[in-house]
C-alpha cells in the first residue's frame, strides 16, 4: 500500500484488524497513521475468505522490482489477538554478509543452505552481480555460488548469520 508523499522522517504506525464477518470469511482493514498524532495517511478494505486467512501474515517493504526498500526500516513491531501464534523461529532475518559475485556470463545462482540440519534454504537466481541472502534463524550456513553444472561453482561453508546492519562482504570471483 503506497503511500504518496511521505516525510521520511515522520513515523508510520500500520494497524491491521481482521474480524470474522460470520459468513466463513473476514472483513480486513489495514491502516497507515502518523505516529503519534494518529493522523490517518491511507486506509484500504477488503473480505477475504476464512480459508485465504489460514497461514502467515507479512507487511513488505519493497516496491517496484523486489530490490528497491523503504529508506527507514521499522524498529518495532507489534500484533496481538486471539488468533495470532508468534513463532520466533520462523521470523525472516537475520542475515549473511553480502555477496560479491563476478566472472559469470549469467546472473548467478545462490543456494543457502543451514549447516545444522542440512536443509535447503533456498536456491535463487539473483539480479546483477551483489546479493545479501536472509536466513530464518541465527546460525551457520553453507552458500554455493555461480553457474551450475560448470567449473564456475563455489562452495563456502561455516559461514555465520549476521545483524542487520553488519557491512561484510565475500567476494566470489571467477
């Protein structure tokens, strides 16, 4: 939900209700509000069936093509209701330090996979040449980079997750 002409140093407060409208679905409404004034930015509405409620709830802070972010990120989130169960071990972040990748004729491929259980992250085909991998849980990974099935393919093992606003980068080059 877009916001259009937005101090960037004002806060933002997102409230989301959802309430069961007794028909097997949800009347939702999502809001964005100053911080502290309450001041209403952008409101929007829908009904979504009971079954499309099931699972996960995620607000993203990205627009256009998945690589643009909001210049401010939140410090501090906050949910609460009869319904909602926190997981603590399926929250996204933390992070790898960001990779480095040159020498491929094709984007390169990043397969992340977490080195206590030996379970696949993910595997991914990124744009450009720079990626930063998030993980689901502090710990050591395993990252594999480059062009499968050719003599361009790196593997990098016990390599530890990292805060937010840690800046290293390992450079992968072909």
């Amino acid at each position: 939900m877009p916001v259009a002409n937005m101090d960037e140093k004002r806060g933002v407060t997102l409230r989301f209700i959802a309430e069961p409208s007794g028909t097997g679905s949800y009347d939702i409404k999502l809001t964005a509000m100053e911080t502290g004034s309450g001041k209403i930015l952008k409101e929007t509405d829908a009904k979504v069936s009971a079954t499309d409620m099931t699972g996960n709830i995620a607000l993203q802070s990205h627009f256009n093509n998945g690589q643009e972010a909001l210049k401010d990120k939140p410090g501090f989130w906050e949910a609460s209701g009869a319904r909602l169960v926190y997981h603590p071990e399926r929250c996204f972040g933390p992070w790898l330090p960001t990779l480095e990748i040159t020498g491929t004729a094709l984007p390169p491929v990043v397969k992340i996979t977490y080195e206590g259980t030996g379970e696949l992250v993910y595997a991914i085909r990124i744009r450009g040449n720079s990626f930063r991998p998030k993980v689901f849980a502090k710990g050591v990974y395993k990252i594999e980079a480059g062009e499968p099935g050719t003599d361009k393919w790196k593997i990098l093992e016990n390599v530890s997750s990292v805060i937010e606003n840690n800046t290293e980068k390992i450079k992968i080059e072909f």
